[in-house]
C-alpha cells in the first residue's frame, strides 16, 4: 500500500498520519450499518458483552501482532509470509481473498450509503410511515442500487489508481471527526426520545438466554471484520510503520475508537428503534430505516443532519473499502509482476461483476443462492464467519510457533528501546489462548448455524491454498 508511505511523508508526522490510516481502515460500514443490526439479531447486551471481550483478548493481540510482522518484514500480507516462510504464503493470499470476496458486497452497502445523501433531499424524510417500504423497494430494485454501486466502486478504483489516497485521506480527517460528533448528537437525540430506555436496557442488560454458539461466532466475526483483521490489511499498515513507533500503544488506540464508533453507533440507532416501536432484529436495513425516521422527527434541519450523517458514512466506508482494494492491487502488483494500472482494472473489473451479482440478489436474483445462501450472504458469511477468524489464527500460530520469540520481542519493544510488560501475557495469548479459543467458537458456532454446506466449502478452500501454496 504506497497511500502508507505517502501517508509518512505529511506533515503531521507518521504517529498520528498512521492511526489514522489504520483507523479509517477499521472504522467503516462494520462499526455504524454492521454492528447495530447485529446486536438487534443476536439478543443485544449479551451479544455487545461477548464482543467485547472479544475486541479486548482476542483482537487487540492480533492486531499488535499484525502490525508487529508487517514492520518486521516491511512487506504487504502475502509477501510478509512468504519473506519468512514459503509454506505459508497460503495465510497471506488467503487474506486476499477474503479482502477480495469483502469487496463483493461492501460496495453494495456503500452506494446505500451514497444514495441516501441525494435521498435526503428529495423527500425520503417526508413520510416517516413510508421509510421502511422506501429502502426495501430501492435496495431489491434491479438498476437504482446498481448505479449507485458504481458509482462508489468507481470512486475507489479512481482512488487506488492515483496509488496514493491523500484526497480521501484529508476527507476523512476532516469528516471523521464530524461523524463522531454527529454520532454523540444523534446519540443524545435518540436516547431522549421517550421509550427509548428500553432500547439502552436492551443494549446494557445482557440477556443470557439469548447466548448460542452462532452468537459467539458472530462476534467473534464481528470484532475481526470491525478491526480489519484476519487478512493482512494491518500487515500492510504495519509494513510501512517507522522503526520508532510503539506499536502496542497504537493497536490500543486503534481498537479504543473503532470500539467506540460502534458502540456510538449502537446507542444513535437502538433507543431510537425501540422508541419507534420497532422489531430489534430488522437486520441490514436498520440503520437506512431507524436513523430517517430519527431526522424525520427533526424537523426541516433533519435533511441537513441525514445529508451530512450519509456523507459522512460513505467517506467512512470509502477510507476502509480502498484499503480492500489496495490489499489485492498490492498482491497482483508485488507477487505477480502486474502494473498498478492493470492490477487496479483486473481487481475492480471483478468486483464490479460481483458487486453486482450481489446487488441483484437482493430483488431479482432473490431465487438464485449458492449452498444455500444468495450471492450476497455467500460473499458476507464465508469472510466474516470463516476466513477472516481463520486468518487471524493462522497469524498467532505462525508467531506463536515459527517465528523466534526473541526475534519478535525485539521487533514489539523496538529492540528493547520500549518498554512492554505485558509482553509474556501477549505472547501466551497469541501461542496458545487465541488458537484454541477459535477453534472452538469456530466448531461450536458452525455446528449451531443452517449453511453447514458453506462452512465445509469456506474449509475446502483454506486446505486447497495450502496445498497449492508453492503456485501462489
Ligand atoms: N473494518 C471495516 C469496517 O468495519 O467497515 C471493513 C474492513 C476493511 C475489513 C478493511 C477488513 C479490511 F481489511
């Protein structure tokens, strides 16, 4: 990813210049469309419990792990492998795959995203009653959604062919800020709104009889898709991070703002929802329906709040969609000798056909599924469910077991020059806990869910890239 190397060269200085990269990696669709539905489907407080604790031991360790290899080989995910063990550049091009398949569907919700800005002035707000109805006609519509989802994947491919993003990067800068303070707004207007403390009781009062094993693995898909881990994208980051920095205070203050953009999120929509007297499990459609019918009840300033909420959404999802893109860009660049120009054409071609596939899938090609689950679930289950939890274990088994410790304790306390106390902690959690903790999530979780088929084929898949990891 060069947008990291430009991202050093500005002024800010590379501290501050590289969380916010990983940041913008990290927070996106998963924090403010993704959680909110989830913790409505999967029984609230318990579910956000879960998820946390997964955040805190599992993903916070695989993030400084991530970054800690990334700078140890100052190569991008498939490379960093492959630099350090042949037999594992699988572990790297599996992540480009799951960075592949993510950009099957992300655009899809992305260009959602985009075309609520212009919505939000022609009337969408107008009919509170309607808002629902509205965003079930427009997302299964077989045109609408489709142009807006080219319009957002052309915008990244225009991104990721300049190579640097330093456009998008100063967006974000400002417009990040601006959406958290939205989200507090929006926050505090919707847990005011009367009937809205059955939505924070929902939201802070775990009810453990909602627990299954699919609630384990849902968050714990969740924490790995919110943080961008399990596919390299913090390897990546990682790569390009000075010799300098202190890498466990930067994963924790990564993990520290996604955690609390999507938990903002999460207290923006829920209150909101029960004070409309809604069903918590409306899933993907409830932060385009719950937060409309919030400005709906602005007033005329509601338009203003939903253009600049929606805006502010899709420049979130566009700094985290592009570090998708560049994971594969980077892979067909440096492993297979492409031009960027070309390897940006090959991969955003492909996405595009995808993209769209997903899109129909929504409407038209309602009937059309693939081992029992639409084009879009295919992409969205077999990632977040299990390559991207497969990743982030092969990463720890890798450092746990094959890589020397001391070589990785030099590389975390900058060859002793930072102080880690928690080094000992860290590494047992990585070598054994995580590894194991997985496994079972994995096991129990698959075994509680319908689409065993796609499991068992998500499986075939990982086996078949280690077999054939030499031809990579
Ligand atoms: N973390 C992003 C989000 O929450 O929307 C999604 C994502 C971006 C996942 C980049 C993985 C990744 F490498």
């Amino acid at each position: 990813m060069e947008k990291s190397s430009s991202r050093k060269r500005e002024s800010w200085g590379s501290r501050f210049g590289f969380i916010m990269a990983a940041a913008g990696s990290a927070v996106g669709l998963g924090n403010i469309w993704r959680f909110p539905y989830l913790t409505g489907e999967n029984g609230g407080g318990a579910f956000i419990f879960i998820y946390l604790i997964f955040v805190i031991v599992i993903g916070l360790s695989i993030m400084l792990a991530e970054f800690t290899l990334g700078r140890r080989t100052k190569l991008a995910a498939a490379g960093a492998y492959k630099n350090m063990d042949k037999r594992w550049t699988f572990a790297g091009v599996l992540g480009v795959l799951s960075s592949f398949m993510i950009m099957g569907f992300y655009p899809v919700v992305g260009g959602w995203a985009t075309a609520y800005i212009f919505k939000s002035f022609t009337g969408l707000l107008s009919n509170p009653a309607a808002i629902g109805d509205a965003f079930g006609a427009f997302i299964s519509n077989p045109i609408e959604p489709v142009i807006w989802m080219v319009i957002y994947l052309a915008t990244n491919i225009l991104i990721v062919v300049k190579g640097v993003a330093s456009g998008i990067e100063k967006a974000g800068k400002i417009l990040m800020p601006v959406l958290l303070v939205l989200m507090i707004l929006i926050g505090l207007r919707s847990v005011t709104l009367e009937g809205a403390g059955a939505g924070l009781k929902f939201m802070f009062m775990p009810d453990w009889s909602k627990v299954q094993g699919s609630t384990f693995l849902a968050a714990l898909g969740q924490a790995f898709f919110s943080l961008s881990l399990g596919m390299g994208a913090m390897i990546t980051y990682g790569s390009y991070l000075d010799k300098k920095e202190n890498l466990p205070s930067s994963a924790l203050t990564v993990t520290i703002l996604d955690t609390s953009v999507a938990i903002l999120a999460g207290i923006a929509i829920i209150p909101a929802l029960f004070a409309f007297g809604m069903e918590p499990n409306q899933g993907p459609g409830l932060v385009f329906i719950v937060l409309p019918q919030l400005f709906a009840q602005l007033g005329g300033i509601g338009v203003i709040f939903s253009a600049i909420f929606f805006i502010a959404l899709m420049i979130a999802a566009l700094t985290s969609s592009v570090s998708l893109l560049e994971v594969v860009v980077a892979y067909l660049m440096d492993q297979k000798g492409m031009a960027r120009k070309k390897a940006v054409s090959l991969a955003g071609g492909s996405m595009i056909i995808t993209s769209l596939l997903s899109s129909l899938s929504m409407g038209v090609m309602s009937g059309f599924t693939v081992l029992g689950v639409g084009v879009f679930d295919f992409f969205d289950i077999l990632t977040d469910k299990i390559f991207l939890a497969i990743g982030g274990m092969l990463i720890c088994i890798f450092i746990g077991w094959f890589v020397k410790k001391e070589d990785i304790k030099n590389e975390l306390t900058n060859g002793g020059a930072t102080k880690f106390a928690l080094f000992d902690v860290w590494y047992n959690i990585v070598k054994y806990i995580i590894p194991i903790a997985i496994a079972f999530v994995a096991v129990f979780g698959i075994l509680s869910i319908p689409f065993k088929g796609l499991m068992l084929f998500g499986l075939a898949v990982i086996v078949v890239l280690a077999i054939f990891s030499k031809k990579l």
